[in-house]
C-alpha cells in the first residue's frame, strides 16, 4: 500500500531529483537544436494540414459541402487536431522564427512529467520516486517527444497528472478536487484527441470502484458534502 505520510523531501532527495532533471535536460537538448522541424511536427503548426473550406476557388456556404466531405475522409483522422496545441505553437511563433522555440513545450511538459512522476511515486518512498523519475529521465520515447514540437510529451503530462489529481479526489472527496481531476483531461482532450480514450478508461474505473464498494458505507458517506458545524 501507498504510504499515507506526506513528508517533505529531504536535501538529499532534492538534490538528486534536481541531477535528474538537468539529466533529463540535457538528453533533450541535443535533439531541439541539431534539425529542422520533419513532417509530423509542421503538421501541428496552426493552418497546417487542415481541411480548406475555400479550396478550388470556392467561397462562402458553397465551400461547406466539400469541407465536410473533405473531412469524412478517413486521412483526416491524422490530419485534423483539437485546436489547444496549434494554439500553444502559435502563440510561440510571437517569439520568433527559431524551430527550437516550436520544441520548448515539449520539453517543458517532459520535465513537468518528470517531476510529476517523482512526486506521485515516492508516497512508495523517496528512493520509488526517484527511480522513477529517473527511469521516465533516461527513456527513448520521453526523451524523443519531450525535443519535439508534436503534442506527446502533453499528452503524457495530462495522462500522469489526470491519474494523479483522480487519486487525489478519490482521497479527499472534494469538490474542487474532482473539479480539478475534469479539468486536466478536459485540458488534454483539447490537446489531442486521444486523451478521451484515457478520459473514458478512467471514468469507468471509477464507476467500477463506486460498485465495488457500494456495501461499504463510508464510500456513499464520502460523497455528501460535509455538515456545517452549529
């Protein structure tokens, strides 16, 4: 079982949890600097790979029909995204032109995972957590995306940190915590549309514990809002 104890890392931990992350830093540096954005990333750019409702010289209402024919299409299931990412680019291409600029996301959400990670896995202990984190430092698939301007490393950050803020609201029975938990994945679904996959697995998993432990009288108690004191 996960310790309940909520102790605070001590120097020590936080030191090596630190060498980590400049681990984890350095590992995705080499990739951000050294290439030029491939086809999957410019894919993701705002306006790029999307269906044109004005193609051909079309204009107005009569551009509606060929869109939507145009999206039925079965290729624009890997050509058409939720809009939150090529928001994040766009507003990253205000800076300036560099294609590393495009990949600091990616690497920000691979670092945020990271300690995330570290964060969750050490109520196991500290010696959990920091292997942890440094098994997601050092992996091909983390370091890849987290130098990239494609949406995984996100996707990853949401997929950890809905799984975390759900255990956290299964703890505390809040309302801000569930609140907290829709949030995230909604914040992911928006990022990628894979995420209501995830959205889907844990919604039943939650159903599947509220049947489990329905004899169980603390699990409906937990649900009532607390009663003011007098």
């Amino acid at each position: 079982r996960a310790s309940t104890n909520r102790s605070r890392a001590g120097p020590k931990e936080q030191r090596t949890l630190f060498g980590i992350l400049i681990l984890a830093t350095l590992l995705r540096f080499q990739g951000m600097f050294g290439e030029s954005l491939d086809h999957l990333e410019v894919s993701y750019l705002p306006g790029i790979g999307r269906p044109s409702p004005f193609a051909e010289g079309t204009s107005g209402f009569a551009a509606v029909p060929r869109m939507l024919g145009e999206m039925a299409e079965l290729y624009c299931l890997d050509l058409v995204h939720p809009p939150l990412y090529h928001l994040i680019l766009g507003i990253m291409r205000l800076f300036g032109s560099a294609d590393w600029l495009l990949r600091l996301p990616g690497l920000i959400a691979s670092l945020w995972t990271c300690w995330l990670l570290w964060k969750f896995m050490r109520r196991w202990g500290g010696s959990v957590g920091l292997l942890t984190a440094f098994l997601y430092a050092i992996a091909g698939p983390s370091t890849y995306f987290g130098q990239d301007a494609t949406p995984y490393a996100a996707v990853g950050l949401v997929a950890v940190a809905s799984v975390v803020t759900m255990v956290q609201a299964l703890e505390r029975g809040r309302n801000r915590d569930w609140a907290v938990y829709f949030t995230v994945i909604t914040i992911g679904f928006f990022c990628h549309y894979n995420l209501a996959i995830l959205g889907v697995a844990e919604l039943l998993t939650l159903l599947g514990l509220t049947w489990v432990g329905r004899a169980d009288r603390r699990w409906p108690a937990s649900q009532r809002p607390p009663r003011r004191r007098a």
